[in-house]
C-alpha cells in the first residue's frame, strides 16, 4: 500500500502539482488552517477594493480628458 501511495504522489509531482503545498497544509492544525485562510481572503479582498478603487480613479481620468 505504501508504495501505492508513493506511486501516486510520484505521478502527481510529474503532473506538475506542488505536494510541498499539500504537506504543509495537511501538517497544520485545522484551526490554522482556518487562520490562513481567513488570512488570504482578507488579502483578496483587499486586492479587490484596490482594483474597484483604480477603476474608479481611471473612470474619473478619462470623464476629465472628454470634458476638455
């Protein structure tokens, strides 16, 4: 079974997945696993804003070059 196992992550480190990814997640705690993600959904929605944020500013750019 073993070699089973390794057979598989042998494959899938071919395919092109990072199993370090996997290992450090499965060696955490389920409770930091929460905090990490709770972690880069405050991020990606902070990188959201940012972008609604420049969006804005590029909308309000361009409303000021049509007015001259």
């Amino acid at each position: 079974m073993k070699t089973k196992h390794k057979d598989a992550i042998q494959e899938a480190i071919k395919y092109g997945i990072d199993v370090t990814l996997l290992y450090r997640n499965i060696s955490l705690t389920p409770t930091e696993r929460i905090e990490c993600h709770q972690r880069m959904l405050e991020a990606a929605e902070e990188l959201k804003k940012a972008g609604e944020r420049k969006r804005a500013e590029s909308e309000e750019n361009i409303d000021d070059i049509k007015k001259t």
